[in-house]
C-alpha cells in the first residue's frame, strides 16, 4: 500500500522531470524564438523499470546509439539496480544474498559475510556521516522505523493517525551510533554490534546505485546518457550538440506545472528531497521523511532543497544532510565542498543558492 503510494507520487515528479528532458531535446533544449534553431537532434531513446528502491528508474540514450547498443547498455544498467536494490533491501531476503535486511536481523549476533560491493557502500556511508558531521545516518534505522510504522498506519487508517512519542524516539535514538556498525575490510564481513540497532539506506542508497550505474557506462565510453533513479538525475556527459539538458525544480506546495527554476545540466548529477515526497498527516499537521537527528522530527528549515554535484552519491547524502541544518550551518557545509552547488527553498518560498548555483540556472523565455 504505502510502496504504491510513493510510487504514485514519486512518478508524477519523475516524469515531469523525464517530460522535461525529453522536450528540452526535440524542442532544441529550449532556445529562445530568436535564436537560430538548432539542427534537429537525434530522438532520444528510453527505457523505464519499476523494481527498484520502490521507485520508478530511467535510462535515456541522446547519444543516438543504435537499438541494439541501447538495449545491451540499459540491460547492464537495469542488472546493477536489480544487484544493488537486492543489497540494500531492508525489508526483503533474497535466495543467496546477504543483504542489509539480513545484517539488520542479525544485530547483535556475529559479523557476516557480505558481497564486496556492500562493504564499499557501508565504508561510503561512514565517510558521508563523518562529512555531514552525523546529519546523514544510516544507523538511524530505529527511529526512522518508528516514523515509518506510524506513516504505514496513517494510510491504512487515516483518522487514527497518530506519531512517535517522544520517549520511543529517544529511547530509540540510544541506538544510533555509527560505531555499531563494525566493518572488516579485509575479512569483507559486517557486524552490528547492538540488537536494537539497525540500518536505513533511504537517504543514500539510491543516488550511490545511481553513481555506480554511471561510472559502468562512463568505463565503456558511454557520453549523451541521463539516468534518473526515483528523480536522482545523472547526465552522462553532454548531448553530442553539447547543449546539455533541461531540467525543472519543482515549486513546493504549488501545482505540479509550476516550477521554482530551471536548470541546464551537463556531466553532473542533480537531486531534490522536499517535505512534499513522503509524508503523512496527523490532526492537519504534515509529517515527512527526512528526520533531524537533534530533534528526532521531521527537519522543518526548509520545503525544499536541491543539490547539484557531480557524484550522485554525494548529492543524495547532501541532500538529506543540509535538509537538517539550520541555515547557517547548513550554507557553510555546502560552501566548504568544491563542485557542490545547492537551492534551499524555505517555508515562506523564499529561495537562497550557492554562490555558483546561478550559472546554472535556466532564465525563463522572454
Ligand atoms: P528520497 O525519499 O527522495 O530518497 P532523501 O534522500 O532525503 O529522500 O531520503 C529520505 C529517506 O532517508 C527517508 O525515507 C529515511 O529512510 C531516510 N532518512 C531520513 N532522515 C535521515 C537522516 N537524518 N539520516 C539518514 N537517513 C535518513
Ligand atoms: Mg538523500
């Protein structure tokens, strides 16, 4: 019920964004009327896929690969998801996997075997907690369950819809140190140290999926490709007429055709979290999904923010990390990274970027 329901939503923004960045190429990516129109760019070519990360997932070619190079390429994109969404399911096993859901089961018990590329990630996860200085956790699983029953709850049964108490959240909150999870390198093996402890992904795991279905296409030459994973965007190069693509942030809390602004994409990844993508409503007040570890609610600083970096990976960690900083903080961090432009979008709607944010913007036709 609630996977469909994000489906749902998730899909009404994705295919906005993927609309986008389909007319931005056969309108001649959005040239003024009085510019010379571009020569007509090959027609792009997509494929879409709903299995993974409870989302909806493209691969575009706008390089003009024949059919059967396309086909070989977004199969080889579609099993690296299928792989990684397997790895990093926390709610499902699979017949020869030991996957994030099993590590979770197994908290507290002895350190398991685990495929490499779950080592990489889990080391990855570690990093963007040190970065994010703890803002993006992924041992957070425990609270984040208790925010997750209540929301499943809501949608079953909206007039009892009701939240986490602050003394579960608390108490659950003692078991969330990144030190329980215990990482052998070497040996490839995982252990979580604490029972009650587990770990979500949600804030990371797809843009990582997302870099490295990049970096497979990168290492066989590829250029002219966009992946959107769940609205984690990732422009593989240029278009070959090196216009790039098009792509539009979505006004929060306004009618889906509206958009706050339009950004011109090359070689880089975009992501957006927004209050609007998951959430669930108690007595009128919205609760969504991205939780403030020093409060333990829902961040309330900003309706929207949207990152642009060239990793994937990082945009998602950054996405959800500066989502729970107060403003100060949270320009500072991303001030501090090279190539990390950002737009905070606020409650008011008023909106601050980045310093290099702005050459990124698409001015509005005349
Ligand atoms: P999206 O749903 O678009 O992927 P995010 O990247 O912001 O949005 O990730 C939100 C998800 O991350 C939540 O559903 C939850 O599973 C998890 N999450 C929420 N808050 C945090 C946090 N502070 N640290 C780590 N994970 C979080
Ligand atoms: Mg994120």
């Amino acid at each position: 019920m609630s996977a469909l329901r994000h489906l749902k939503s998730g899909t009404a923004i994705i295919l906005l964004l993927s609309m986008l960045l389909l007319s931005a190429c056969s309108s001649g990516a959005a040239v003024s009327a009085a510019e010379t129109p571009e020569p007509q760019a090959v027609e792009p070519k997509g494929k879409v896929y709903y299995t993974y990360f409870d989302t909806v997932s493209y691969v575009y070619d706008y390089a003009g690969d024949s059919a059967e190079r396309f086909d070989e390429r977004s199969a080889e994109v579609s099993l690296l998801l299928k792989e990684y969404h397997q790895l990093f399911d926390i709610y499902h096993e699979y017949a020869d996997v030991v996957n994030l859901c099993t590590l979770n089961k197994a908290a507290g018990g002895e350190a398991l075997q685990v495929d490499r590329r779950l080592v990489d990630f889990l080391l990855y996860a570690r990093e963007m907690y040190a970065l994010t200085e703890g803002e993006m956790n992924v041992m957070l699983g425990s609270v984040l369950r208790l925010w997750h029953e209540c929301r499943e709850a809501a949608e079953t049964d909206p007039a009892s819809a009701s939240i986490p108490t602050e003394e579960a959240l608390r108490a659950a909150y003692a078991h969330t140190g990144i030190e329980l999870l215990e990482i052998d390198e070497a040996e490839c093996t995982v252990r979580i140290t604490d029972p009650e402890a587990s770990i979500d992904v949600g804030a990371l795991g797809k843009g990582y999926a997302t870099e490295r279905a990049a970096e497979l296409l990168e290492s066989e030459g590829a250029v002219g490709y966009v992946l959107n994973i769940g609205g984690n965007i990732r422009c593989i190069g240029d278009r070959p007429d090196g216009s790039g693509w098009v792509t539009a942030i979505r006004s929060p809390e306004r009618s889906a055709d509206d958009f706050a602004c339009r950004l011109r994409l090359r070689d880089t990844a975009c992501v957006t979290s927004g209050v609007y993508e998951r959430y669930f409503t108690v007595a009128g007040q919205r609760y969504h999904h991205i939780i403030d570890k020093d409060t333990l609610y829902p961040a309330a600083y900003y309706v929207s923010l949207t990152i642009v970096t060239r990793d994937s990976g990082l945009a998602d960690a950054l996405s959800t990390a500066l989502f729970c900083l107060p403003w100060e903080e949270s320009a500072a961090l991303a001030e501090s990274l090279e190539g990390v432009e950002v737009l905070w979008i606020f409650p008011d709607g008023e909106q601050r970027s980045t310093s290099g944010f702005a050459a990124l913007v698409e001015e509005a036709e005349a």
